[in-house]
C-alpha cells in the first residue's frame, strides 16, 4: 500500500474512533510495536541510502501526520467525555436532598433544637463546654466539696489521672457550662446549656449517657417570680399547651438557695397522660436561686448579682412529647425505630410554625 493510501485509511479510522478505547485500539495498530507504521520505519534499516533517502521523509511525515490526528481526537474524544460526565453528574443545589438519602433527625437532636428555638425567642444563648470536666468546674465551685454526700449520689464516672495532674470526670451535669460561662462573661448572662452528660448508672429508666438542658440567667434583681414565669412560658411554647399551671415544691440542691421542684399540671385521658390542668402532677424539672456561694466562686458579688438556674432531662422531655415508652430505645440506633420516631431533616422547629408542628 503507497503511504498515501495508509495515511488516508489510518485518518479514517482515527476519526470513525468514537470512544479513547477505540481509538487507542488505533495508535496500537499503527504505531504500536507491531503497527504498520512502525513496521514501515523499522524496514527503512534494511534498504540501500539513496532508496532509504527516497523514501523516508515520506515515512516521518506519515508517521508525523498520523500521530498529530491521534492527539488531537484524543483531545476532542476527552472533551466530549467530560461534557457528558458533567451533563450526567449534574446536581441543582439549590434542591432540597433526596429524601431516601436524607435520613432522619432523632427525637433528642430535634427536642435540643425546639429548646433552642424556644429560648433564643426569650433572649437567651446556647451555651457548650467540655464533657471530660475538671473535678472543681463540675463539683467544687457548685458548692459540692470534695467529701460532700452529693458526690456520691452522682454516681461520676473518673478518669485516671495522669501523673501529678488534676482528676477529670465525666460531668454529670451541664452545670459546668455555666460556671464556665459565669466566669468568663460579664452579667447580665442569659444561657441554656443543653448536652450530654454520665452517670455510672444503668437500668430501665436511667442510661449511663443521657441528655440534659440546663438554664441561667444572671442579672441585678432576679427572683423566684423571674424562674416561674420563664418555666411557664417554656412549657407552654415546648407542649404547645395553653392552659398549664407549675408547682414549685421546695427542695434541695447544694447550688440553689432556695432550691426548688418544678411539677407541671396534667390530667389523664383515655389512659394517657396530658398536660395541662391540675388533676395531675407531675415532676418535671430542678431549679433555685443560685446560691450565693456558687456566685462568689465565680467572681460574682451576690450583693450586686442574684440568678436563676433549673435543669432538667432532655430524653424524658421527648419522651413526654413524642409517647416514647422505653428510654434504651433512644440509643439502640434500630433503624426501624428511627423511622418511626425521627423527623424529616427539613422540618425545623420554628416558633411561627409551631415547635413540634
Ligand atoms: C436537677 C435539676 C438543677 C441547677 C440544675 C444550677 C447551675 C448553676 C447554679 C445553680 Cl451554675 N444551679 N443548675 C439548679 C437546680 C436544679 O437541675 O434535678 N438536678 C439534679
């Protein structure tokens, strides 16, 4: 075959190539070990100088013709593929995620959100802080010494500590944030501090990790009447309930002066518990007045500074909402169960919308 013929077949099947596999298949059968081009070149060894001379040039451009059409196919070859990818891969953003793939929010991520959302209306921030804790931000400076009974009620779960240095815990309350916060910021202080807290106790209604919101608010002239009606109106806006009524019972914390226990009115209908009303009662939350010791740890003057503080459990919380009976449940990770009890990830609490609506 004259080089004229070759170079033409070889163009033509370099540009019917409509994949790069194609095309390779191409180079290989004219310029790869055994290509007919290279077998052109390799013959050029065995022939006289003036025939090589004849001949050659014609070979170099052929093979210089034919390699310039493999490059640039291969170039429009790669472009076109990318062009389809891109087309194929396309995504919108600005959608919302495909719902299969979405998963759902768990009641406690949801429950913390409707927290926030409900506080943050009321002016207050969201506050976090670590949960392996010093000794004295979980203890001490709550006005829990060291040897103090209510050290062993906390069934605290301690780290070893290293050589020489302070004995951590896992905090067995959010209470810490907030000596962290008191310490650190200037009043007036407004916070919540939702998150996971340990106790080294484990049964049908306790899990040695469980959930837990705590309030604060900080400022000249905070009473009682400050507590009761932030909890009414918390209660309200979380159970969605007009009509709700709270008990305060006096109690007992180390941290609070007074210290009381918050029941909020409900009543029984067809076999479960609703609230509002007052036929009922049930304990729902701890709160006081700050004591003033807790105060004067943090560098506060309790003549210049009083508080209000509560606490209570988020998982019981979501379990009164939602009608779950089991707590183990929450963290069993049974996806059945997290279908049935989880949100969609776009349904956000919102205080317009309704909470939990
Ligand atoms: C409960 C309810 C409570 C607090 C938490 C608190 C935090 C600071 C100062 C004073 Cl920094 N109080 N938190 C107060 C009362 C109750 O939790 O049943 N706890 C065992």
């Amino acid at each position: 075959m004259s080089t004229d013929a070759l170079q033409s077949e070889l163009l033509a099947r370099i540009y019917a190539a409509d994949t790069l596999d194609a095309l390779e298949a191409v180079r290989l059968a004219a310029l790869g070990k055994a290509g007919q081009i290279t077998q052109l070149m390799k013959s050029l060894g065995g022939l006289q100088p003036e025939e090589r001379l004849a001949v050659a040039p014609a070979y170099q451009a052929l093979r210089e013709t034919v390699s310039a059409a493999l490059e640039a196919r291969k170039a429009d070859l790669g472009r076109a593929a990318l062009t389809a990818r891109l087309e194929a891969e396309r995504i919108d953003m600005s959608l919302p995620p495909a719902p299969p793939l979405a998963g759902s929010v768990h009641p406690i991520s949801q429950v913390m959100d409707e927290l926030s959302e409900i506080f943050a209306d009321l002016g207050f921030a969201v506050a976090e802080g670590p949960e392996i804790e010093s000794d004295w931000h979980n203890f001490t400076a709550l006005n829990i010494p060291p040897e103090h009974p209510a050290r062993a009620m906390h069934d605290t779960f301690y780290a070893t500590p290293a050589e020489g240095g302070e004995r951590m815990v896992l905090r067995t309350h959010t209470s810490p944030v907030q000596i962290r916060t008191m310490m650190a910021e200037k009043p007036p202080i407004r916070i919540i501090a939702p998150g996971r807290v340990y106790r080294s106790d484990s049964d049908a209604t306790h899990t040695p990790m469980f959930h837990q919101v705590e309030g604060l608010v900080i400022d000249r002239g905070i009473h009682l009447g400050h507590l009761k009606w932030t909890l009414e109106t918390f209660v309200k806006a979380f159970f969605e309930v007009d009509d709700v009524t709270l008990r305060l019972r006096p109690s007992y914390f180390p941290f609070t002066e007074p210290g009381v226990e918050v029941d909020v009115g409900c009543s029984w209908e067809n076999g479960t518990l609703k609230i509002g009303g007052t036929s009922s009662w049930m304990e729902i939350l701890g709160a006081g007045m700050v004591h003033r010791r807790v105060l004067e740890n943090c560098g506060l003057d309790p003549a210049e500074w009083q508080g209000f503080a509560f606490g209570c459990g988020i998982d019981r919380l979501a379990m009164l909402k939602y009608g779950m009976t089991d707590l183990r449940a929450f963290f069993d990770a049974d996806l059945r169960w997290l279908k049935h009890f989880g949100f969609a990830s776009l349904d956000v609490p919102t205080l317009s919308a309704g909470v939990g609506a």
